[in-house]
C-alpha cells in the first residue's frame, strides 16, 4: 500500500471508455486506499445515466457495504420518503457516496460495526470515481447530503448548517454545477426531534424540486 499522501483511486479508472456500466466494474477492484482491506465490496452510485439529479452522501453503511447498492438501509428508506414528500421520484434519482468501502470500527469480530467518518484524504482518494460519476451522468442539480459529502466536493471549509436548503452554483471537478446542500438522513434518525428534523430535510429538497421544475 503506498503511504496515505500518495492514496488515490486514480490508477484504477478505465483508461478509456468511462460509462457508468464500465466505472461500476472498475470500482469493484478499488485499491486506491486501506479502507477496501475490511469492507466486503466496493458501493458504486445507483440510478440512470439519464438522471436529472444526483444526491452525494458520505460512505456507505452497514448494509450497504453488505448488499453492494448504496441508501439502502434505514437512512436511505427515509431518503427515498423525504424524495417522494418534496415532489422528486426516487427512481429518477442517481445516487452515489463521495467514498465507496464502508468504514468502522468492530470490538471484536461478530460484534456490531459502527460507522467511522472517513478523513479528508480518504475522501480525496476516492475523488476520481465521484468526478466520473459526475461526468457521465452530467446532471441538472446535485443534492450534498451532510458536511463530509460537502467537504469532499466543495473543501473543508464547507459547514451544511451554513448553506443548507439554498440553491448554490459551484465549480466541481472542472464543471461549473448548481447544487442544493442540505443533512444526512442519518441525522435526522439521530435527532431528539426527529419529526423537526424530518420536515427539515423535506424542505431543503422542495428547493431542489423548485431548481429542476
């Protein structure tokens, strides 16, 4: 493994042909950083070339790492909830994670595995998949869902809390990109006040529902 400054996924991309079908083979055999080494499979994005918008979350989770498809645990059942309420159909969706092996942390094997956030480094290494994810769907609108999918995109200075439910135009990976910044779902299942933090969400993506009509 070359030391963390040299991480990146960079060498495993397809050298040519860069369909969504070809990254999602590519990705599969990722060994850009450490964090493949205990996850079970890489998590590529979901959803169709054609999608109007693309929402970026953080990693995958528990389940996500087990099934291979990303959002697909509890926070992303939310999700898709929250998609229908503010007016987007999940299925018209593309979704993806700005890193792609589940981290955690386990006591000892057979205990529960808990999420670990992964550094701005590990970020940084798996920036060439998102940025040609982006390029091959080249979608209207990006949601960034919480402050790590927001510092992999837009730099560690990003803090959601600042930006949320606010439509914005940035410059990402060579491309200028209007976005919609808001949480995780798996904030909103971590809030005291989870019906708040729900309606909270739905507005936010209501604002991209308005930026796509």
């Amino acid at each position: 493994m070359p030391p963390e400054d040299a991480y990146t996924a960079t060498p495993f991309l397809p050298s040519s042909r860069r369909s969504l079908p070809a990254l999602r083979k590519a990705a599969a055999a990722c060994r850009g950083c450490p964090l493949h080494r205990a996850a079970t499979q890489t998590v590529f994005g979901a959803g169709k070339a054609t999608a109007r918008i693309m929402l970026v979350g953080e990693q995958p989770g528990d389940q996500e790492d087990r099934k291979g498809t990303p959002f697909v645990g509890p926070a992303g059942a939310l999700l898709d909830r929250a998609l229908a309420d503010a007016g987007i159909d999940p299925a018209e969706a593309y979704l993806t994670n700005a890193v792609k092996h589940f981290k955690f942390t386990q006591s000892e094997p057979g205990k529960r595995r808990i999420h670990k956030a992964p550094t701005l480094r590990e970020m940084t290494a798996c920036a060439p998949w998102l940025a040609a994810e982006l390029a091959a769907v080249k979608p209207e609108l990006l949601v960034v869902l919480g402050a790590t999918a927001g510092k992999a995109l837009l730099g560690s200075s990003f803090r959601v809390t600042r930006v949320r439910g606010t439509l914005l135009e940035e410059e990402i990976h060579g491309r200028s990109q209007r976005l919609v910044p808001t949480v995780h779902p798996s904030a909103v299942l971590r809030s005291d006040d989870r019906d708040a933090a729900y309606q909270g969400l739905v507005s936010d993506l209501k604002v991209a529902a308005r930026a796509l009509r």
